[in-house]
C-alpha cells in the first residue's frame, strides 16, 4: 500500500496517542487502498471555528472530515484532512465509558471512513458506515463503540 499520513499537533493537551497508533489507526480504515491523509490534531476553539466555517453548527465536535476532490484529469492520491479535537475526544470517552485509546481509534477511523466516501446521512448509509467501523475496530482489538455507547445509555 502506497499511503503517506502527515500529522500535525496543534494542542497542548499531553494526553495524545502516538504517532505510530495514530498511522495504524488510519492505515486499518484505509483497508488497503492508496491514499495520503492528513490528521490534524487540534483544541476546542479551532475544531469550533472549523464547524462554524463548514458546517454552520456552533461549538466544538469531536472529528470533522474534508474530502479532497482533484480537478477532472489530475491523479492525485490525497484523501482529504481529518481534524479531532484532542479534549473533545477524552471528556466523550470518560462520559461513555470508554478508554481514551478506543475512542481515538474510532474516530481517527470515522473520520478516515468519510475521506473514502462513507457517510451517515440515511439509515443505510448509517448502518454501511457502522459495519465498516465495527470490522475495522476489531481488527485492531477494539470493541464495537456503538454497543459501548449503547449500554451506557441505558
């Protein structure tokens, strides 16, 4: 597989998983297709800006994807940005239950899912995205986040 991961940190949060598992987190949801990615890392009031500037929702998320479309004719193999927001995804896991590091690799895997074209707009497309996640997930020793969240619900 010929991938290129470019990760940028740009939160003072100490907490962050390391290069290496972040690489293996996105290598896993590319499933072997070609492609480069870059992973941003960043705070609440960047990720903010981000979903006020392209979603029109106020407030911080947890990751956002930017698909990367080339102009008809060029061969590029860029996939686009993922941005996650480094608090964000640790308050989620402590209120779901979850370790820090399987949420991490949920939404490094979501947000590299959209990048593929995968999406959650309709039930069917919901539950396509979900399986993928969920196989993904597993095979990097992860446990269904959907079930997690779930049963914490409850």
């Amino acid at each position: 597989m010929d991938s290129g991961i470019d990760i940028q940190v740009a939160t003072g949060e100490p907490s962050l998983p390391s290069p290496q598992q972040l690489r293996r987190w996105v290598e896993a949801a590319l499933e072997g297709q070609a492609g480069e990615v870059s992973l941003r890392i960043v705070d609440e009031a960047e990720i903010a800006a981000l979903n006020a500037r392209f979603r029109q929702r106020s407030g911080p998320t947890n990751v956002l994807s930017f698909p990367f479309e080339p102009p008809p004719g060029v061969p590029l193999t860029f996939l686009g940005d993922v941005v996650i927001c480094a608090p964000v995804v640790i308050r989620e896991a402590r209120e779901q239950g979850k370790t820090a590091e399987a949420h991490w690799a949920h939404l490094v895997v979501h947000g590299v899912l959209h990048l593929r074209g995968f999406d959650h707009l309709t039930a069917e497309d919901a539950e396509r995205m979900e399986n993928r996640e969920r196989a993904i997930l597993a095979g990097l020793g992860f446990p269904d986040p959907y079930l997690i969240e779930e049963s914490h619900r409850s």
